[in-house]
C-alpha cells in the first residue's frame, strides 16, 4: 500500500532510514530521520533537488527541539509561543547534533512544530526529528493532497501518510533574527500583520538581499503550462487562443468555459483562496493549455503569501534548462 494513514508503519519505515511524505497544515512534507545523513540523502535524490538548498527540521515539541538548539533570541520565543504548533519556521543558531548536510552547511537550521495530528502523533512515537522539504519535484508545485505526492513522486518513495487536503495550503513563514530583530525571509501561512501584533518591528527580507541559498529560487512552485500574472482582462486581449486557462481570485470571466477557470474564493476570503491555490495550479496545468493567466489577490494578511507563491510560478522567472 503506497497511500494511507498508518502511523505505525510510516513510523518503522522512517526508523528503517527510508523516506515517508507527511500531512501538515501547510503543505506535504517528505520526511526522514534528520539526525541520519543517508535517510537526509534520500529525501535529495526522491526529489532531485540540489543539496545546497537546505531543510526544515520537525519536532514535535520545543523540549525536543531545544536539544538541538545553541540559542534562541526572545522574540523567537514570543513567535514559537504564540504560532506553535502552526505554519511558522524560525531559523535558529544549531548545535552538531545537525548535520551539514540539512543546514546546506549553515550555522542556523530552519525549524517547525507541524499542526496536523497525525504528524504530531507520528512525531511524539519517535526519538529523531523529521527533516522535510514540500513533498514535490524540485521545482515543480507543492502538494496540498496525498494524491498531489503520489503523481510527483509516488513511484520513488515507499509511503504517502494521508492526512486530507492541506487546511492552510501555502508553506510556512520562514523567519530568521538579526539579535533580537526577527526578518521574514519567505511570506507563508503566518501573515506579517499576526508577526508585527506579537513582537513589534518585523523586518521583510527585499528580494536583492536574499541570499542565493536555492530554496528561495525564483523557479520555484511553477506549473510547466506558461503562466501570467496580472487583471485578466487585460492579459486576455494579449493572448488569444483558445487554450487559456485563468486563476480568479473571487469571479469568473465571460467568454471562457467554465472548466478552464478556476475561483479561488468566491467570497473573497484570502484563507479559503491560500488553501485552493496550489490545487488550482495542479487542475490547470493539467488540462494541456497553453496559457494560464492569474490575477494577484488583496496584498494583505496571507494574501502577500499568495502573491509571492504566482510570482514565483511566472513563466519569466522559469529556469530555462
Ligand atoms: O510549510 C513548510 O515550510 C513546508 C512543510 C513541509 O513544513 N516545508 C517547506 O520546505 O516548504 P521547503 O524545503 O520546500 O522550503 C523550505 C525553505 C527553502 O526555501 C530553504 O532554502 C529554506 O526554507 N531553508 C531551510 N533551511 C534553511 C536554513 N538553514 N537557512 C536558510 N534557509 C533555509
Ligand atoms: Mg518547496
């Protein structure tokens, strides 16, 4: 059985060193065994993805993780107690204990408490923590549903813990310390808005300071059909074809059957649109189309998460090998 919600096997299998993918509030995960280097390996080659791109490690609780941890700024701890368990990851100065291999060989590891149960009881049955990037191909688009997993990568990994469809549906936000001063380096399922209520001034990484680790690649969550950002009606005079698929944020447009449009929220709800946006990329591009237009939604609360997520998948942004 490649699909199911066997938390004891997915347990042996992850003891045994081999990759599982996870449930979580945000998106699948790809798990194995952080502390083991060839189970980190595995997670590597199932998704091709290059090894100087880092992982976020998974505890189940901040006992466990402290172990881990060489220190922990307080506003990290104002975060970790206000978001855990939930879609935040904070990126914290790391003990030996974990490897150069999951830090991409940086001092800091990117760590998270999942909310979703059957990972946190996964979690609390084993003595190791769980490295795990999105459970999709490098590059590709993140998987809200086990069946989104099994089409990337059901044939390379031995089990799929099923845990429903994802309820945030964009991945966590990832947010590192300058002293005490926390810096948001990528847009996620906590929006700056709840960061900047709980510990004040919140900094936003710009774009030409990121640094060049490759998890924040612009080729990132990119469907293979081209797709555009922009008001759909202005982009539909400039792409006319037939084949045209569009990404509405709370309505559909006339003129264009009905199947090839996809709303992500008809009540304009921001949260309802996060966890229907990565399925709506998977349906589209789908469906053989040669364009797939999106339209930005409100810049607000996990809006900017959603904004940043069509950004990335634009078809300019695409690297071209
Ligand atoms: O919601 C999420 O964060 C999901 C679920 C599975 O937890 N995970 C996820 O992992 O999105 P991934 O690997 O797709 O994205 C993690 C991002 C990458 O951009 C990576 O470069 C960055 O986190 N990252 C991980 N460790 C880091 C580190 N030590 N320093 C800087 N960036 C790091
Ligand atoms: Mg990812």
């Amino acid at each position: 059985m490649a699909k199911g919600k066997d938390i004891q096997l997915a347990a042996r299998l992850l003891r045994a060193g081999q990759p599982v993918a996870i449930p979580t509030e945000t998106v699948y995960g790809l798990a194995a065994n952080a502390l083991q280097d060839d189970a980190v390996l595995k997670i590597y080659e199932a998704k091709q993805r290059p090894k100087f791109n880092p992982l976020i490690v998974h505890f189940g609780n901040v006992v466990q993780m402290q172990r881990h941890i060489a220190d922990i700024p307080e506003t990290a701890a104002l975060l970790a107690g206000a978001f855990w368990p939930g879609p935040l990851t904070l990126l914290l100065p790391k003990k030996s204990s974990i490897s150069d291999l999951v830090t991409a060989g940086s001092s800091r590891v990117a760590v998270r408490i999942p909310n979703h149960p059957l990972t946190l009881e996964l979690l609390d049955q084993l003595s190791f923590p769980l490295a795990a990037p999105s459970a999709n191909r490098f590059g590709y688009i993140s998987p809200t549903t086990a069946d989104h997993v099994e089409k990337q990568l059901g044939a390379r990994i031995p089990y799929i813990l099923d845990g429903g469809p994802a309820s945030i549906g964009v991945e966590s936000t990832i947010v590192g310390f300058e002293g005490e001063l926390p810096v948001v380096f990528r847009m996620g399922g906590i929006s700056y808005e709840a960061l900047t209520e709980c510990v004040g001034e919140v900094e936003i990484l710009k774009k030409s300071e990121k640094p060049e680790t490759p998890g924040m690649l612009k080729s990132h969550y990119a469907p293979k059909t081209p797709l555009y950002v922009g008001d759909p009606e202005i982009l539909l005079k400039e792409f006319q074809t037939e084949k045209v698929g569009i990404l509405a944020f709370s309505k559909t447009r006339s003129g264009i059957p009905s199947d090839r449009q996809v709303v992500l929220s008809k009540s304009g709800d921001l949260n309802e649109a996060a966890k229907n946006l990565f399925a709506a990329m998977h349906y589209l591009d789908g469906l053989g189309l040669e364009v797939i237009l999106a339209e930005p939604v409100p810049h607000k609360g996990i809006g900017m998460a959603i904004n940043d997520r069509l950004e990335r998948a634009k078809q300019e942004n695409k690297v071209k090998d």
